[in-house]
C-alpha cells in the first residue's frame, strides 16, 4: 500500500533522524565530508517537502537478521539512540538484501543491507538512497567499490575498521568517494548496524555499478551498500 511520508510517522521520523545526523553531525574538519553531507541533508530536504510516496516492500530476511535486536541493543546506550530508536520503528517492514548475484559464502550469513530511502523506495526518491547495513561480528565485507556515488557510513552500534585504518564507534562517519575501493571488518564479539547515504546521479543511483576488487571478483555485485 503506498502512503505519504507525512502520514507513515514512523518512516517520517527515520527520515527526520537522517536530517538531524547530517545536519548537526561533525564533520570532523573536512570540507569533503562538510560537502557530502550538505549534500545529503540538501537532497534530503527536498524529499521531505515535496511529501514523497512510501511503498511498504514486502518483508525480506536474511540470516544476519538474528543479529538486528542484539545490534540496536547496544545502539540505545551509544551517541545515536536516537535514530536506533526510530530504526526499531520501521525493522518489521525492512526488506534486507544481499546485492549480489552470488555471494561469498563466508558473507552470506554475516550481512544485509536495507534501502530506506531511494528510486526504488521504501521512500521514493531519485536523487538519494539512505540505508542501513547490518553485520555480524567477526564479518568480512569484501573489497568493492561504488562507481559514479560517493557514500558515507555512518556508525549506529558496534565496532568496526575500513581498510585497517581506523576503529569506528557510534557516532563515527567514514566517506568514501566515487572508485574508493574499501573492505569492512567487524569486531569479535558484537554486531555491528551502519547508516549509510549515497549521492550521485539519478542514473547511479538508480542503477548502482558496484565493483569488486580483483582478489574478490569471484561474487558479481548487483547492488547494496
Ligand atoms: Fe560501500
């Protein structure tokens, strides 16, 4: 059943939670992470006035979902309960993906990914695609890279590190730009739930490229975070 956004509050208020991380969120000195995520609330704002459609997907399941309560558990005692609080709001009606063709197996029950806001919904909107990506602990994300879109992560619970080069709380955003190749480990013992937002043109977020380096070429990606 589709429904305006300003009549599905739930899904409203995630959405206001993503205006308030990339609004009054640090951006740490960076005038490329300042610019991305003025891009981002920009984009945002302007799905919000014009009042877009939410087309409730159908509930898809992943196995790393058995990991979802115990990740926004620990979010609620971290800097972003907030928006761990409206996530638990929407989770029933969350449509968890892979973005692959063929997965590596050592990935398949370690992580998902779930659209939030994008061409193809739940929020209908062509010019952004906000998300959520769930990890189990001790995940590998294998090495990709998103042509044509540049992507943040933002940390909501657990611990993790993009290419070995740092440790990342709640709180924390990493932004990768358009061709960054990057890899994603998870801590040992708990999961680990990112926000994640892209821009970039219609035509890329509509039909996201992503690439696998060459030591991860095995799994042919389709979409996902
Ligand atoms: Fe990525």
């Amino acid at each position: 059943m589709t429904q305006k956004l300003s009549v599905e509050a739930d899904w409203y208020y995630a959405m206001q939670e993503f205006d308030y991380a990339y609004r009054n969120g640090s951006a740490g000195g960076s005038p490329t992470i300042r610019t991305h995520m003025r891009t981002v609330r920009d984009r945002l704002a302007k799905a919000l006035a014009a009042d877009p459609a939410v087309e409730s997907p159908e509930p898809k399941t992943k196995p790393v979902q058995a990991h979802l309560e115990r990740a926004l558990d620990n979010g609620l005692d971290g800097v972003m309960r907030s928006m761990i609080k409206a996530i638990d709001n929407v989770k029933s009606s969350l449509a968890w993906e892979y973005g692959y063709e063929r997965m590596p197996r050592h990935i398949v029950t370690k992580y998902a990914y779930a659209e939030l806001l994008g061409p193809s919904g739940p929020v209908v909107w062509p010019d952004l695609v906000l998300g959520l990506v769930l990890f189990a602990p001790r995940a590998t994300y294998p090495a990709h890279c998103h042509e044509g879109i540049t992507e943040s992560y933002l940390s909501l619970s657990g611990h993790w590190s993009e290419n070995d080069t740092g440790v990342y709380a709640p709180g924390s955003m990493v932004l990768n730009l358009p061709g960054h190749t990057h890899t994603i480990t998870t801590a040992g013992r708990e999961p680990v739930l990112l926000a994640y937002a892209w821009t970039g043109d219609r035509d890329s977020l509509a039909h996201p490229a992503m690439k696998f380096s060459r030591r991860s070429n095995r799994a042919r990606p389709a979409r996902g975070a």
